[in-house]
C-alpha cells in the first residue's frame, strides 16, 4: 500500500485538534440528587425552595467542577451554578422587563434597535447583580445583549 507522505502529517494535526477541542470544550452532565456532594445538595436545597427542579448537571468550567440546578420559580426559569464547596458561584433568574427601573428599560430598548426581545435575565455573580442579560432575535438571527445596572453595554 502507498501511503502519501503528507498523510501521516494531516493525521498527526487532526489529533492535535482532537484534543484541545476535547479539552476547552466542557462536558455538561446530567445528574441526580444523590451523586451531589452533600454541600451542594444542602445549596440546591435552600436554593429550591418554593422552586420546582427542572433539572441537575455537573460540568468543568475552567479546570474546576460545578454543579448546576434549573429551576422554575413562580413560573419562570432561573439558573444557579455552585461550586464543590456549596458555595453559589452563579445565579441567572428570568426577569419582566417591566419589572426593571425606567433607565434600565430604556437602555435595553434603544440598545435592542429593531430586533424583538425574546427574554431578560439578571446575572448574579458573587452575591452582586452583573448584568442583565437580554436575548434578541431579528428574523432568524438570535443575539444576546448584556447591560449593565448602571445603563452602559457590558463587553465580553
């Protein structure tokens, strides 16, 4: 058999490719109560109160493992991510645009433009509100937006 000289090349760089996406690429796992750690379970726990669970998953993010717990409260969806430790790293609650101050409002109207507003979420991290990520969609095309509370469009 005549193997082309490149061949073993291209199925050397193929390889390599394999790996780095294996590895920036983090595996969302589904799980059950029971395969939690107990400090994460006592966290889901508090944090479902009053809550329905949708649903548990296990991922790393960043060479570290966190949990996370779907929930649906009052009839809309919120999102809490916690560490090993129990420690909630996380939390993204569906929120009525509405709901939000008049500025807040108002800045993600003018920064939406034309396309319709699918959903509102606030993101918690640490304790303290982030930003409110906004979901767009004009035609078939979907974006996301993210203002923060002070009004200002917040940079990735």
């Amino acid at each position: 058999m005549n193997v082309p000289k490149t061949l073993p090349r291209a199925l050397s760089i193929m390889s390599a490719c394999a790996v780095i996406a294996g590895v920036c690429v983090s595996q969302e796992k589904r799980v059950k109560m029971k395969d939690l750690p107990e400090a994460v379970q006592k966290t889901v726990n508090e944090q479902s109160k009053g809550a329905t669970i949708k649903g548990l998953s296990k991922e790393v993010q960043k060479g570290q493992t966190v949990y996370e717990v779907e929930l649906t409260v009052d009839g809309h969806s919120k999102d809490v991510t916690i560490d090993s430790s129990g420690k909630v790293v996380e939390a993204e609650e569906q929120v009525q645009l509405s709901s939000l101050p008049e500025a807040i409002q108002t800045a993600i109207k003018q920064n939406a433009r034309t396309a319709q507003i699918q959903l509102v979420e606030s993101v918690i991290k640490g304790g303290t509100l982030q930003y409110y990520e906004v979901h767009l969609k004009k035609g078939t095309k979907k974006s996301e937006l993210k203002i923060g509370p002070d009004g200002k469009v917040v940079k990735d």
